[in-house]
C-alpha cells in the first residue's frame, strides 16, 4: 500500500524528507503547506501539490502522514490539527517546546487512534553507533563517565534560531539529539538529577552553548556539550570507562582512539612524569601496562527511519521514536532548563 505524505514547512528540512522519501519505495510525498509563498512555488517546482492554507492541506484525503517541518513553537498546534484531521505525524525535533505540550499531542494522537513521532535521526549516526558497540563489547569495562560534545565555529543561531519564542537556541538544536542518544544508550536506567548551564555568549536571547549533566541510577555520569564558538577542536567523544578509555575525534567515528589496561598497576616507584610537577598520581603508565584497542567498525542504515515510519503508516510496525522516548527527551529538557534558571540540580527519576 502507497503512502501519501505531506510536509508543512519546506525549508531546509522539509526538502530533506522529500530527497528521503524518494529512496523509499511506497512512501510519496505529494503535498506542501507553507506560509512562505517562495516555498510554495519551490514545491510546485518539484511538481507537489502547493496548499497555501493549513485547512486546505488538512482537507486533502489523500494525505495519511504529515511531516511538520516548521520552526519548534509550532509544532504542538499544527501536530495537533493533524492528528484531530486523521493522519499520522511525523514531527522533527523536538517534537514540542516542553513535556505540557507533549503530553496535548499524545492525546490529540491516542483521541484519533493515529500516531505521533519525532525525527530522533541521530540514533543512526555512526559515531553514536561506535560508543554503543565499544561499550557492548565490554572492551573499556564499565562506562562511568560520558562526554557528548559538539561544537560549531560560526559563532551565531541563525534566522529563527535565535528568537526564543520560535525555539530558538541550541539546547532543542543539538541538545535534544545528544540527550535522546544518551537515553536510548542507557535505556533501562533512570536519570536520577540533571545539571545543565545555558550560556547566551554571541547570540542575543537564546542559548549558543550550554552544558547538560544528567546522573543515571547506574553512577554513569553523561555530559552533552554544546557551543557555536570554538576555534580549537576537542574530541566529538570522550568515554572514560573502569578498565580504559575511548576517544572519538568527530562523526566519522573511525578517527580516535580506545585503550584499556592489561593488568592491576602496582606501586608507582617505577614511572615518571615529564613535565608534570611533583606527582606521581598523575605520572603516565608505562607502555606495557597498556593494551592499544581496535576502533569498532559499525555501517549504518540511513534509510531505516523512514522505512519504518512508511511501515508504522501501513500498520506493520509501531514508529522507532516512541512516545515513552519523546516524554523522557522532553522531561530532560524541561529538568535543564529549570536548572540553569535555579542554579540548582534538579532532582529527577525520568
Ligand atoms: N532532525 C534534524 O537533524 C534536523 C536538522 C535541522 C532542523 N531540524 C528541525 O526541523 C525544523 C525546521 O528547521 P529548518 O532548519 O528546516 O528551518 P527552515 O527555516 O529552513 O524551514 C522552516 C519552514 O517552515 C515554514 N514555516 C514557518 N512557520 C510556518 C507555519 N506556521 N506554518 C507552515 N510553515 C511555516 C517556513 O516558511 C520555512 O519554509 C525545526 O524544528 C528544526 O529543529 C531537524
């Protein structure tokens, strides 16, 4: 069975999921919403349907799935009118501004028996592939500590980017993907506190770097670091686990390192440290204590969202991005923000 979809805002992403969707064999979008008369045209050009009213687009009985692909505060209403319509939606991320907004599209969702999901794409990204496959595989022992960093050198949030009422700012940017990642890598654990610090440093208004410390009931602790401004490179990851160390430098995830120790040091006589002051804490270890690892070699299926998003449309799967994940995503987020606003850890069991 075909799958008629439409997209509402055809803008960077909306263009993104037409190229997708025509990967995918039975999944068609037909259709376009905009309020921007150029995206309109943008989309007859690519021979789509151009609806220029919301109630129009709503009104097509073709269209089964809806693809809301606007800036962050409108996705709760237009979602919403999309389900209440009877079709299935596809959100990008974050799927709301916070977890009250959510918890309205769930039920506008379970009200119309259709589903409602989010674009958590990055769960497909292979440097986030290659953490998980260390951390399986046992190789650095038990994971403690997690940093989740990335960085841009432009300095600015751009266009709506940086009007905190459109949901601007980097923490529903970036932060949602590297928090749901972390969530879904320790998916039978409870973050139990949550720390985060929004700095607004070259952007005006919103936040263009922030940092987000979520506690898990495990003792890992998992950092996500984002910025806009930085014109120095530290490592995309940085994994410190109980018996070694992984580092991967960016998103290829073949470019890093990951070593672990062969056997228990004992004494701390027989090594030096060059350069290092007075400590011998601190001092490195010698060579032969230390095993140099492999970097785990993962492939990725970058068509396996929307392949399962055209089999949730045709009833033979349930979406990968469920509304469990999109709940505790959003409760993160809402536990950040009210962190850095308080200065407090906010104590959660998310
Ligand atoms: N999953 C990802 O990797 C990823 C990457 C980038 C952006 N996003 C998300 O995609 C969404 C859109 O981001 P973008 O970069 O494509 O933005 P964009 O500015 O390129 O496109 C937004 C489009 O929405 C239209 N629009 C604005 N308000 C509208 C309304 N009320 N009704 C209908 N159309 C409206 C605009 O005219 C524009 O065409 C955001 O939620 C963003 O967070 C996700």
């Amino acid at each position: 069975m075909t799958i008629q979809a439409g997209i509402i805002g055809f803008g960077y992403m909306g263009h993104f999921h037409l190229r997708k969707s025509r990967l995918i064999e039975g999944l068609d979008v037909t259709a376009v919403y905009d309020v921007d008369a150029a995206k309109l045209e943008e989309a007859r050009q690519e021979g789509l349907t151009a609806y220029d009213t919301l109630e129009k687009f709503l009104a097509d009985p073709n269209l089964s799935l809806a693809i809301v692909c606007t800036p962050n505060n409108f996705h709760a209403q237009l979602s919403i009118a999309c389900l209440r319509a009877g079709k299935n939606v596809l959100c990008e991320k974050p799927a709301t501004m916070n977890g009250a907004e959510l918890e309205q599209v769930l039920k506008a969702a379970q009200e119309s028996g259709r589903f409602f999901t989010a674009h958590q794409n990055r769960r497909w990204d292979v440097d986030y592939l290659v953490v998980r496959e260390a951390l399986a595989s046992g190789a650095i022992g038990r994971p403690t500590s997690l940093i989740s960093r990335v960085y841009g050198q432009r300095g600015v949030c751009f266009g709506w980017r940086a009007d905190p009422e459109a949901g601007g700012g980097m923490l529903y940017d970036w932060g949602i993907h590297l928090i749901d990642q972390f969530l879904q890598m320790f998916k039978g654990h409870k973050v139990e506190s949550v720390y985060a610090r929004l700095q607004s440093i070259l952007t005006p208004a919103v936040d263009d770097s922030f940092e987000v410390q979520m506690l898990f009931d495990n003792g890992v602790c998992a950092k996500v670091q984002v910025g806009t401004f930085s014109l120095q490179d530290l490592p995309r990851w940085f994994v410190y686990g109980d018996r070694g160390t992984l580092r991967l430098d960016d998103f290829t995830g073949t470019s890093g390192g990951m070593a672990r120790i062969r056997q228990e040091v004992s004494g701390f006589d027989s090594v030096f440290g060059k350069n290092l002051g007075p400590s011998r804490t601190m001092a490195p270890l010698r060579p032969e204590f230390i095993e140099t690892l492999e970097l785990p070699k993962v492939t990725t299926d970058e068509l396996a969202f929307h392949t399962n998003l055209l089999h949730a449309c045709q009833g033979t799967e349930t979406p990968l991005v469920t509304p469990q994940d999109l709940r505790r995503s959003m409760g993160i987020i809402d536990a950040a923000f009210a962190s850095s606003r308080e200065n407090a850890v906010i104590k959660t069991a998310i």
